[in-house]
C-alpha cells in the first residue's frame, strides 16, 4: 500500500513538471486546419516560429490514392501523396502553409483551406 502511493505521489510529481515545461509552449501556439474528403483528409498547422508541418491521410482502401497540394508563403507549391494503410504521409517546411487541398485520385478538389 505504501508503495503503490508513493508510487502515485511520484507519477503526480512528474506531471508537474510537464505541466510546467509545456508553458512555455503556450508562445509556440499553432495553428492547425484539415480538410475532409469523406473519410480522406489533409491538414497543415503552422507554427509560431515559421515552421509548417503537412500531413495526407488515405483512410478509404477503395484504391484511390489522396493528394494534397499545399501553396506555401512563398508561393511555392508542393504536395503528398498517400495510398490507404501504413498511416499518413507527412512532412515539415520550414516556411508556413498558406492554403490547401485535398483530393481522391480522380475526384474534384475540396474547397481550398486558407490557413490565415
Ligand atoms: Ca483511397
């Protein structure tokens, strides 16, 4: 019994502490949007310090690939590509995301996603 409490007091101790370094992340807040494509979808956040982090998921196993193009602030593009399992596709610039789509390999682009 003691253990298992001293234990606990130990756990409670430790998420203090992370408690208290997350504040400063508190400055680093980002902004994260997605845009859906039925079950697919893609979404950009962008950080506080000018990093961007870009992520495609194929959730729909019907053999459809999903793209998402992403504009940055430079106006350059670039995309990702996903195929269905194995998780998501992802990448981070170190520049933000302006705006985004997504789409299904032969569907129509999702309304585009302005991220400021
Ligand atoms: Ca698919």
């Amino acid at each position: 019994m003691k253990k298992t409490l001293r234990r606990a007091a130990g756990a409670s101790a430790l998420g203090i502490l992370f408690t208290l370094a997350a504040v400063p992340g508190v400055a680093q807040a980002a902004t994260t949007k997605c845009a859906y494509d039925g079950n697919d979808r893609a979404c950009a956040t962008n950080n506080n310090n000018y990093t961007s982090s870009l992520e495609v998921c194929d959730n729909e196993d019907d053999g459809r690939n999903v793209t998402a193009w992403f504009g940055l602030s430079d106006g350059i593009q670039t995309y990702l590509t996903d195929s269905y399992g194995g998780g998501c596709k992802s990448s981070s610039r170190n520049i933000r995301v302006a705006w985004f789509v997504v789409a299904e390999q032969g569907g129509k682009d999702s309304p585009t996603v302005y991220m400021y």
